[in-house]
C-alpha cells in the first residue's frame, strides 16, 4: 500500500482523535459510573433508613394514642393513633418498593415485621373496641400485653436497622468498587493511549521513510513539512487542552471522594451534640475552610416572648473569640439576606483586629451563608463556612453547593427527631401530669361520702364512684343512658318521679340546676332518704361538658329528726305531767280551805312533782355538756362499797322494790368521779326499778379481781328486745311496745350512764332475757392505795413534771410516790402505820375535788406528822397574808431542778436544828404580845424598813400568871 504524506497526516490526526474520544469516554464512563453508585446511597439506603424509623414512630404514635384513651377513656386521645395508621400504610408500601431491591430485606419484612405490626394493629383495634364497649378496667389489665407486643417490635426493628445498614454498608462498597472501576478505565485508557502514541511513533517513522524516499519531489517534501508542522502545533494545542481536562478529573475525583467519605459521617449520630460534632469538622476538613457556626431560631424565647429575634447558636469552631450561646441582636447583611432570600450568600470582608494576630499571610477572609430549612421549607437558621484566603484569585468558591445541601438534609432530619424526642419527654411529662391529677381528682371523688356521677350532654353516663355504686347498682350502666335508668328507678320507687321529671328538664335545658328528696328502698325494704342535687359542669373555654349528680344520704339526718321529734315530744310529756300537778295542788292550796294533813300532803306531792322535773332538767343538761366535751369530772380514790351502799339507803322506802347488795370484798377503791359514779348507780336502779313493775327484787353485786371491779345490777322484770339491744344505749330512745307505755322517762338515763363510764375508761355490757329481767355490768379499773411509809410525796396532777421531780428526788436517796389528788395524800396518810413521810411536794391545783390546801390543812391536823416538811409547788401568786413557815417553803413554777433539790435538802437535814420564828407583818404590838404569850418579854425592839431587832428575856413566872 502506497502511502502519500497527506494519507500519513490523515492517519496521524484520526488517531490523535481517537485517542482524546478514547479518553474523553473512559472519564465519562467512570463518572457516570460512580455518580450511579452514589445516587444509589443517597436515593435508596438514606430514604430506607428514614421509612424504617418513620414506621417505628407511626406504631409509637398509635401506642401513645390508644394508651391515652386506656388511661381517660376519651376517643380524643385516638387523634395521634388514626395519624399514625395513615402514615403506617404509606410507609409499609414505600418499604414494599424497596423489598423488591433486597431480597434479605423483603424476607425479614415478610417473615417477622409484617406479622407483629398487624398482631399490633389487631391488638389496639381490640383495646379501642373495649375501650368504647365499656370495658375500660379490662382493656388497662391488658395493657402490659400491648406494652410486650410493642417492645418484641422494637427489637425486631432493630434487624430492621442492622439489614439497612448491612445494604448501606453494601453500597458503600460499591461505590469503592465503582471508584476502583474508574482508575481502571482511566488506567486503560492511559495505556490506550500510550498505544496509540506508539502507533503514532510507528507511523511517523514510515513517514519519515517515506519522505526520505519521496525527497525527489521538492516541492512535495516543502509541502509535507508544512503540513506536518501544522499538524505539529494543532498536536501541541491538543496535548495542552488534554491537560486541563485531565486536572479537572482529577479535581471531580477529589470532589467526589469528599462526597463520599463525608457522606459517610453523616448518619449514625444519637443526638444533635453528636450529629454536630462529626458533621461540621468533617465539612471543613472536606471543603478545606477554616471555621464553621451554626445558629438557628430560638423556639423557646418565642415561645416565651412572641416576636422574639434570638438565636440559639449550636455549634461553632475555629473563631478567634468565645461565641455567645445565644444571639440576642437582630441580624443584619449576609445573615439576614438567607433568611429573606433562602439562598446560599457569599461574603468577602477584611480580616478582624484579632484574625489579622492569627493569619498574618492572609488578606482577606470570604465567609459562606448556607440556609437551613424546615420540613415546611420555612428558613430556621443558618450555617457560616469562613475561610482565609491569601489572593484574589483564590476568591472563587470551593466548597460544591451539593454538599452544603446534603448536609442541610441530614441536619433536618436530625433536627426533626430531636424535636420528636423532646416531644415524646413533654408528653410523657405531660401524661404523667395528667395521670397524676386523674389519680388527685379520682381520690377525691372516691373519699367524699356523697355518690356522684357524670353524664354528659346527651345524657349518657360517664363515671361513678364507689359511693355512688354502694347505693345504685350503676357501674355496670357507664356508657348507658341516664333518662332510661331513671326509668327503671322509678318503677322501683314511685317517690322518685318528681326527681325524674327534675332530670328530664335539665338534660332538655329548661332548668339549670336541680334538688330535689326521694326515698329509696333496698332489698331489705329498708328506707333510705336520698337528696339529690346536679349542677352543670363547663370547660377550661366556659363550654359546658355534662351534668354532676350527687346523690346525699340524709337517712341519719332523718332518724335524728325523728328522735328530735320524739324527745320534744317525751319532754313535753314529761314536763306537762308534774307541771300540770303541781299547777293543779297550788291552785287548790290558793283557792280552799284544806286541814292541815291534807295541805301537807299535797305540799309533799308539789314536792315530788318538782324534783321529778328538776331531775329531767338535770339529765339533759348533763348530757349536754358531756356530748360537747365541757363536763368536768373531779377524779379522785373512792371506797366504791361505800358510794353503792349511800345510794342503795337513799332508794330505800321511795319504792316497793327491796334492794339487796353483796360485795366480794370489804373495801374496794376505784379511781372515780364520786358524784358521777352516784349518778351511774341512781340510773341503772331507776331503770331496774321502773322495769320490773311485777318483780320486788333488785340485786346489786360488787365483784373485785385483780384489777378490775365489776358493778352488777340485776332485776327480774320485763326483758329487752333483741331488735332493741343494739339502740339500748342511744338518747331518747325508748323500747316501745304495750308493756313499756305506762312507764316514764325520756330516753336519757343509759345515754348519760355510757357517758360517764366511757370518761371512766370503762365499759358497760348488760344480758337480758324477755320475761326474766335484765343485768347490767358496768367494768372499772380498782385503784390500789400506794404505801407512803417514809417516803417522799409528790402531789402534781401533770405527770412529766413529776415524773421529773422524782428524778430529781432520787439523788437524795429516798423513795418517792406519785399522787394526782389530795384525795389520794389524804387517803395515803391515814393508811401509813409506822414511818411518816419524809418531805410532800405539794401542788395547789390537783385533780378530784379538794386541792393543795386542803391536803396540808390534813397534814397539819395529824397528831403525828404536823411537823412533816412541805414545798409549795405552784403556778400561783402567794394567797394575801401567806407567811413560810420553818417547815414549809413555797416554790413558784416555773423553778429549776436545783433549786427544788436545794429546798429539799434545807427541809429534810436543817429544819430541826434551827428553828425559825415567821412573823406575819412588822407590828411591835402583836410581836410584844406573841412572844409574851410564849413566855418571852421583849426589853428593846430596833425597827429596820424590812426587819426588827428584838432583845429579848424569860417571862417570870409570876408576871405570866398575871397575863393570864
């Protein structure tokens, strides 16, 4: 084949063409190649990861809302479950597009996710039913189900996770693979190229040939030579563009590179600090910029001050100066121009005072705005790229706007669930809240005594409480129409048809509230009055809810007005009767002339008649005072054989009744009220007596054992009931039936006796049988004496200060007694026999009816122990002409134990040895004549302001007998 220099020159340029397409096409290629595989991570793994989690919040939003109804029993709470079932379906048929791509994926959906979301859905399907039906105790019992159910997804979600990451892991490699693919196509196409600049070589040879051969023709070879130096250049021009091409490769390579690795770094973060704290650096080490802040809105300072333009700034590096973790400043320039435009916004500026200390090479710092949107594409805030730049041409932007927006992606989405996250804590909180003021009300409700129940507008019950199911069987009608039960109540209890009517009108709007009474019968046919009272119950916003029923038991009330009714009604009776006597005797006494024996007589009758009401008066009085706690009792060591025998002798020859009384001991003593307890015994014979109209015989027993003493009184007459034993003890009542009509009394004998022997801190019991009489037993504590002999006696009705004193006491080696009255000192000393006491403390105010003085005026009466040592110990001013003695001192409280001891000492161990005179005024008379009557005359007297100086002299004996 025959070459000519215009064929070589042909040849030369078609390879010089094939080589650059060769090129060219292998880098498109490669390009192409690994833009797919990144796509592929951006457009599948990434939107894979966000369907996983948006299902696992719809099921979470589905769970939160059916809990809230379990928990209230308001369908409003269902808003967040029928939310999230929407979004659950969109999502599971989005995931169903990606199963098709990955087979591990579609298995794993198939074989375990799909059937636990429809366990979960079937579940919450059948608690919302139970829910509604009702059966709101049985749906929150089953709740821990649900709660198992929804944990066991989680888990399941979790491989869920593992498989989406094990795909993006995949792609990842992928695109490693596809970059490797790509150095390879460059590879072949550099090594394409070298074979074709050999092949060039080669044929430039021939050429070379062929012109030697050809040099014949000069002006051929002239012609050659400037067509292959024009070829020469164009080459030349085409290596040097080749160039270029090859660098911008390579800086697309670089790019990409960044692209992926930076890719990479953004997913996998817990939180926004985390998120941020990987991300930023990782950008500008990619772009290769210098610093980096991200600030956004400030949601709560808007939220507490509307119109607010603060910023929270959440991340910021590599500025010379702390930034502030909040920007108070409204923006201005680049910053403000994202917010307004939306669009990325450069920014070139002089380097600062501070940056210029820093970068001394550098002249001038280009600042990079990048807006950061919501999911409702609304500008949130902002992220600033500065970097220092040493030259003009160094101006242009290196950082792709691509990456910038791949990072606003992730950081939205970021943002997004930590949004989600905080709302998931305030709604715990808020539930918690919500569950804690339920339980607050639902406590309150149960505690009061007054049934209540809720219904709404309609009229359909919502809520009763436990009163309110004691006395209707209600709890199984919540849900149920009001009007209809008021129905059926009032074919049960006709009284209870003007309160329907009642309720008819204020669920129809023509009343506003209600009360009315009825009475209810239960199975026993009982009668229960009922009064029942509604109002309507309105919202936060003043929109009225339902209609409160409290129905309020007034079946006490009743039988309280029914024995006030009673009462008035015995007292009348029993005032009218003696009253009436008495008014007709007077009347006869005024208006003839009677004989004498008959005025006396009816004198005697007025008399009776008189103290009969003096004695009603008296017991209601009595019980008035002791139900009010005012009754003062004076307690005090009685001889309890003594007090029944005085009253027994006061019964004898007012009755017909022989009043026989046996006592197992001679002497019983009981700690007592004597008064009260005479009042006890008068009572109970009374009562013995009135009853027993047939029999003429009343035993009264006293039986003492151990501690305890047992008061009997027993006659033989009519019985008591049994549907009356358990009202025996209550005011006013009074067994009614024939035999009992003819007997008097109000009611308030057995009341006031179970007073006073429960201010006793006894009992009373009684047994009776109808036809044979009745006993009543009235059980006290015995009251043991206690041994005084050579002891020291502490009289004080306050036991800790006693109990202190005998503390105080003890140091001096001598036992001690306790007495609360003087009634028990006095008693105490009559019973000692041999050593008398050492030293009484003696308080003025005691129990029992006697005080301080009265013990010591005892004390100082006794043969044997007058000179016995006393302290006056008391609260009290001195009485007026109130002098110590030598043997007795007089403390005021409040005095120190030191004090106490002191005296005491000066008492027991000084008193004999130096005797002391006290005087009662500075009178010179009455002295002279005192110490004259003692057998002392007196021969000079010095009068001080607070003493007198007496010399003084024996009496002859003479001069005493003259004075007397």
């Amino acid at each position: 084949m025959n070459l000519t220099r215009s064929h070589i020159s042909l040849i030369y340029v078609v390879l010089i063409i094939s080589l650059l397409a060769a090129v060219s096409v292998s880098s498109f290629i490669a390009s192409t190649h690994v833009e797919a595989e990144l796509n592929s991570v951006a457009k599948e793994a990434l939107p894979l990861s966000e369907v996983s989690g948006n299902i696992l919040s719809d099921l979470i939003s589905m769970e939160t809302g059916v809990r809230g109804m379990e928990l209230t029993g308001d369908p409003k709470f269902l808003e967040p479950y029928e939310q999230g079932k929407s979004h659950l379906g969109s999502d599971l048929q989005q995931m169903a597009g990606y199963q098709k791509l990955y087979p591990n994926l579609k298995s794993l959906m198939e074989g375990d996710i799909l059937p636990q979301i429809r366990r979960l859905e079937e579940f919450y399907t059948t608690q919302i039913s139970m829910v509604r039906s009702g059966q709101l105790e049985e749906a929150r019992r089953r709740g821990p189900m649900g709660k198992t159910l929804m944990d066991n997804f989680r888990q399941l979600h979790i491989k869920i996770r593992t498989e989406i990451e094990v795909i993006t892991a995949e792609s990842y490699t992928n695109a490693v693979r596809a970059g490797q693919t790509t150095r390879t196509i460059i590879a072949s196409g550099g090594a394409l190229a070298v074979i074709i600049g050999g092949l060039s070589f080669f044929i430039f040879r021939r050429a070379n040939e062929a012109e030697s051969a050809l040099r014949k023709s000069e002006e051929t070879y002239r012609f050659m030579a400037e067509s292959l130096e024009a070829q020469n250049e164009e080459i030349i021009a085409q290596q040097e563009e080749q160039e270029q091409t090859l660098e911008k490769l390579s800086l697309r390579e670089h790019e990409l590179e960044s692209i992926s690795s930076y890719q990479a770094k953004l997913a996998g973060a817990l939180d926004m600090d985390a998120f941020l704290g990987s991300s930023i650096p990782a950008l500008l080490e990619s772009l290769q910029l210098d610093a980096a802040l991200l600030a956004v809105r400030s949601t709560e300072r808007q939220a507490a001050e509307p119109g607010s333009t603060a910023f929270d700034v959440l991340y910021a590096t590599g500025y010379p100066q702390t930034i502030p973790k909040q920007l108070e400043k409204t923006l201005y320039g680049p910053a403000l121009r994202v917010f307004t435009e939306g669009k990325p916004v450069e920014c070139k500026r002089d380097l600062s005072p501070a940056e210029q200390s820093l970068h001394h090479n550098d002249t001038a710092v280009l600042d990079q705005y990048f807006p950061l949107f919501d999911d409702q594409q609304q500008v949130i805030g902002f992220l600033l790229l500065t970097g220092y730049i040493t030259a003009a041409s160094e101006q242009k932007m290196r950082v792709a706007k691509g990456l910038a927006r791949q990072f606003g992606l992730a950081f939205l989405a970021q943002f997004i669930n930590e949004e989600r996250r905080r709302q998931a804590l305030h709604l715990k909180k808020l539930n918690a809240q919500l569950t804690k003021e339920r339980l607050l009300v639902g406590n309150i409700l149960e505690a009061t005594n007054e049934g209540m129940m809720f219904c709404d507008l309609n009229g359909i019950i919502q809520f009763t409480n436990h009163r309110m199911i004691e006395r209707f069987p209600l709890s199984k009608h919540v849900g149920d129409y009001w009007p209809d039960l008021c129905r059926t109540l009032e074919q049960a209890n006709p009284s209870f048809s003007q309160a329907h009517q009642a309720i008819k009108g204020l669920l129809e709007g023509s009343l506003d509230k209600l009360s009315e009474r009825f009475t209810l019968f239960d199975e026993e046919q009982q009668p229960h009055f009922i009064e029942l009272y509604a109002t309507k119950v309105g919202g936060s916003s003043n929109e009225e809810q339902g209609y409160l029923f409290v129905f309020r038991d007034r079946t006490e009330e009743e039988k309280v007005d029914e024995m006030k009714n009673e009462f008035i009604s015995i007292v009348s009776h029993e005032l009218r009767t003696p009253l009436a006597s008495v008014l007709g005797f007077i009347e006869i006494l005024l208006h003839r002339e009677l004989t004498a024996e008959k005025q006396q007589r009816y004198l005697q009758t007025i008399y009776k008649e008189a103290n009969r009401l003096s004695t009603l008066i008296n017991d209601f009085l009595d019980l008035q005072r002791m139900e009010s706690g005012k009754q003062a009792y004076h307690f005090a060591p009685i001889e309890l054989v003594g007090i029944v025998q005085e009253v027994a002798e006061q019964w004898k020859g007012k009755q017909s009744h022989e009043i026989r009384l046996s006592a197992s001991h001679k002497d019983i003593w009981v700690r007592s009220d004597a008064d009260r307890l005479k009042q006890v015994v008068h009572n109970l014979l009374s009562n013995a007596i009135k009853y027993s109209p047939q029999a003429n015989l009343v035993e009264v027993a006293l039986e003492a054992s151990g501690d305890r003493v047992l008061l009997k009184v027993t006659d033989y007459g009519l019985g008591i009931p049994d549907d009356a034993k358990d009202k025996l003890f209550t005011k006013f009542y009074r067994v009614d039936n024939s035999d009992r009509r003819q007997i008097g009394g109000t009611g308030l004998g057995l009341a006031i006796v179970k007073e006073i022997v429960d201010a006793h801190q006894g009992s009373i019991t009684f047994d009776s049988s109808m036809g044979q009489g009745t006993t009543f037993t009235v059980e006290l504590s015995t009251y043991q004496v206690p041994d005084a002999e050579g002891s020291i006696l502490v009289l004080e009705d306050d036991d800790n200060l006693a109990k202190l004193v005998q503390i105080t006491l003890s140091k001096l080696n001598l036992p001690s007694v306790h007495l609360r009255s003087a009634e028990e000192g006095i008693i105490a000393l009559h019973r000692i026999r041999s050593q008398p006491p050492r030293l009484c403390i003696v308080d003025i105010h005691l129990e029992g009816s006697q005080n301080g003085w009265d013990f010591m005026t005892e004390l100082y009466r006794h043969p044997d122990f007058y000179r016995t040592p006393v302290i006056v110990s008391t609260a009290l001013e001195p009485p007026l002409n109130y002098h110590e003695k030598d043997i007795e001192k007089f403390l005021r409280k409040p005095f120190s134990m030191e004090k106490l001891l002191q005296v005491a000492e000066q008492l027991l161990y000084h008193t004999e040895h130096n005797p002391s005179y006290i005087f009662p005024a500075q009178d010179e008379n009455v002295l002279s004549t005192t110490l004259r009557k003692n057998g002392m005359e007196v021969t000079e007297m010095t009068c001080d302001e607070d003493m007198i100086q007496v010399e003084l002299k024996p009496l002859q004996h003479n001069e005493s007998e003259e004075e007397d």
